[in-house]
C-alpha cells in the first residue's frame, strides 16, 4: 500500500480543514479580546444579610443582648469587569457585612456602622457602597419578672347584669393569676400592671367564661422587647361568676347514714327555714333548696343533736340578715346504750407485715351507740366491730414508721341497718 506524503499545502486546500479552522481561530480571537478588553460594568447585589458580632463584643462583655430585629439586610453595589460582576456571577455569599458593636457601652437604640468585604481575598471587582451604610439595634440586659393580674372589663352595656342577677368584680375567676414578663430590663422596669382584658357583649343572666388578651401598661419605655409567658401574644380564660337572687328554703345534708336512713333521711329543723340568696348560675338548674352544710351521723346521739353553722357557704352568697344557721335533729323517737368494743372485734388493714403492728391500746372500749329502742336491745356486745385502715392515716405510707400511733378506729354495727355508734374511738398501734 502506497503511503501519502503529509502535505500542508493539500490540507489546507481541504474546504472542510479552512472551515473548522477559520471558526476556532475566530473563537479564540473572541475569548483573547473578551478577556482583555471586557467592558467594565456595574452590579447590584440584593439582600446580603447583616451578621451583628457579639461574641466577646463590649455589648456581650457588659451583659447585653440584641432586642430588635436580628435579621437586617442590604443591598451592595459593585464595579467589575463584565465575566466577574455581570448578570447573577455574583451572589450574597460572596459578601460579608458586619455591624460595628464597640461603641455600644449601654442600654438602648444605637446606630451600628456597617462594613462589608469580599469574602475571597483576591476577589477581582471594586465595592462601591450599599443600600445602608447604618442599622438601628435595641440592646439591653434580660429579665424576667412576675406580674398579678387584674382583670379588666370593656363593654358598652347599660347595665352588665339582668335585673335579678348579681355580679361583682371581686368574684372574677381567672386561669392565671400571674404571668411571667420577659425580654428587655429596662421595659420590664418600666411597667405598672398587667391587664386581662374582658370584652363584655352581652347582658349576664348565667356565669361565663371569655379568652381575655392580655395587655401591658408601661411608662414611655414601652413593651415591643417584651413576651408574656414566652409569648409575642397571650390570653388566658377567665369566668365571671354570675348569681342569681333566690328566696329558698334552707337544708342540711347527712353522711355516713345507717342503710334505713338512706332513703328516709332523719327528722331535722333548719333555722331560718329560709333565706334569701344569691345563687352562682353555671349553666345547670336552680337548687330547690340551700344546702348549709353537712351533719355525720356520728356526731348524733340522744345528748347531741343540735348544730351550728356558718354563713359560708360554696357558690351562694346571704343577702339578709342571718349570721348563722341552726340544726335540730329529731331524735325524739331514738334512745342509746353502751356497748363493749373488745379488741379481738378490732382489726388492722394497710399494711405489709401484719405480724410488725400490735394493737397496745388498753381494752375494751365503751362505745355510744343510738337508734330506735327496740332495734337497739337487739345488739350485744358482739354487734360492735372495728377497723383500723393504716393506709388511710397520716403515716405517709402502708409501710408504717417505727413507734407507737394514735390511729381512728372506724367502727361497725353487725346486722343492724337502723342503728350507728355516735363519737370518735381510737387505738394506739406500735410498729416493731
């Protein structure tokens, strides 16, 4: 095979040669005289975040903090050639703009310097200045400070209560008493009361309970630097208790009842038998009656059957006269006896080991027992039983301290349903 001499004159008599070479040369041409000789032009970089140094600054040092905005932005203007600063080559991340802290030596608004650099140290372009050469910082020292709060009512209502119904501000129930105040010491400083802030629309015939915002009375300093319980915005429920003016007959109720007077509760006189009174409306019906108290039933006997009471009493408040009630119970058909309570009849339970507590108490014990005659000469000593539940007293736990203890004893009646032992017993038990 016949080789061919490699002659420049053929190759570049090829018109297909001269094209391809004729386009890179211009294309080299292009990038030597683009590079050398690019026009210079200007550039805006937008939104180049501010960072504000306060590590080991003079405001961190003196024990202040940042309290306005965190984030500042700006915008840069550059000068460059054409491939370096053109279009979107350059980006917020090639800048670094930093707030000069070293003059701020105290609490309040001041005005930080801003200094940028390129982040690359050859970086081949000129800054010419940004959007802001200054920004505005709130520094103080941080505080936290417990507040009461007042509750406050707002409502253009003639009269803030149907005719026949009571309410009074004193009585405001709110979720939260206090709130924690946070953010810039020198607001929190600055601050009289903190309000909840009720928005009455309605006239109150019933209690309600309304979500009131909670608002902040200060002097000139203000409160933009300063959260509620950790928050920018709080509110906390709070009921106004409304009461309804009633002319009701007065009740007592029983606890602790034999079984026969479950459903036929004993004979008893209220006095007065009637007051008049406000009763808290909370959504359910109106009592037929009001309820000053609670009798147990071992606290009645043939000697004992008369009892006091106050005016005090939940969710009513006495508008007349009466300064305390008084309760007879009809124990004119019951008579009373004492019966033998013999240790053996007394038990212990509650506790772990029972073979580590003794019952030392000196035996046996008289117990008052009352009730209807003939159903009371039916019971003998035998009748009377007792327990000691060492759970239930205050020895903090079934695992009962060393020592001896005072203890209650409850006591039974066996097989009587009409019949109960009147007054308190107890036992002393000792722990090993």
């Amino acid at each position: 095979m016949k080789k061919h001499k490699f002659s420049l004159r053929r190759l570049f008599s090829n018109n297909k040669f001269l094209i391809a070479f004729s386009i890179v040369v211009a294309i080299i041409f292009w990038i030597v005289v683009a590079l050398e000789y690019a026009p210079i032009v200007e550039n805006e970089i937008k939104d180049v975040p501010v960072k504000i140094e306060m590590e080991n600054s003079v405001p961190d040092k003196l024990g202040l903090q940042v309290f306005s905005q965190t984030e500042y932005t700006v915008d840069i203007s550059v000068k460059g050639n054409r491939y370096v600063v053109g279009g979107n080559l350059l980006t917020a991340n090639d800048f670094e703009v930093v707030a000069q802290t070293a003059y701020v030596n105290a609490a309040g608004n001041h005005t930080l310097k801003l200094k940028v650099t390129p982040k690359e140290a050859d970086a081949d372009f000129e800054i010419l200045g940004m959007s802001s050469e200054y920004i505005e910082v709130y520094f103080d020292k941080y505080e936290e400070k417990e507040f009461e709060v007042i509750p406050r009512i707002n409502t253009d209502l003639e009269n803030l209560t149907a005719d026949d119904c009571i309410f009074n501000k004193d009585d405001i129930i709110l979720n939260d008493r206090t709130v924690t105040l946070s953010g810039a010491k020198t607001q929190i400083d600055s601050i009289k009361a903190v309000y909840a802030d009720i928005k009455v629309d309605k006239t109150l015939d019933e209690s309600l309970t309304y979500d009131a915002p909670i608002n902040i009375f200060a002097d000139d300093s203000g409160t933009n630097y300063v959260k509620i319980n950790g928050e920018e915005n709080y509110t906390i429920p709070v009921t106004l208790p409304v009461y309804k003016v009633v002319n009701l007959p007065t009740s007592v109720a029983f606890k602790n009842a034999p079984a026969d007077y479950v459903n036929n509760p004993i004979g008893y006189t209220c006095s007065p038998s009637s007051v008049k009174a406000a009763v808290l409306m909370n959504g359910g019906d109106m009592p037929e009656t009001i309820e000053i108290g609670t009798i147990d039933f071992s606290d009645i006997s043939t000697d004992n059957y008369e009892f006091t009471f106050d005016t005090n009493i939940e969710n009513v408040k006495i508008l007349d006269s009466t300064t305390q009630f008084t309760v007879r119970v009809n124990v004119a058909n019951l008579t009373q006896k004492v019966l033998t309570l013999k240790q053996e009849n007394v038990t212990v339970t509650g506790v772990k080991d029972a073979d580590s507590v003794t019952l030392t108490s000196s035996s046996p014990w008289a117990v008052t027992v009352v009730g209807p005659k003939s159903d009371l000469d039916a019971l003998t000593d035998n009748s009377v039983s007792a327990q000691i539940n060492a759970a239930e007293i205050d020895l903090k736990s079934v695992d009962l301290k060393s020592g001896s203890h005072k203890v209650t004893m409850t006591v039974y009646l066996k097989n009587s349903t009409s019949c109960w032992a009147a007054g308190t017993y107890y036992a002393t038990l000792t722990v090993k």
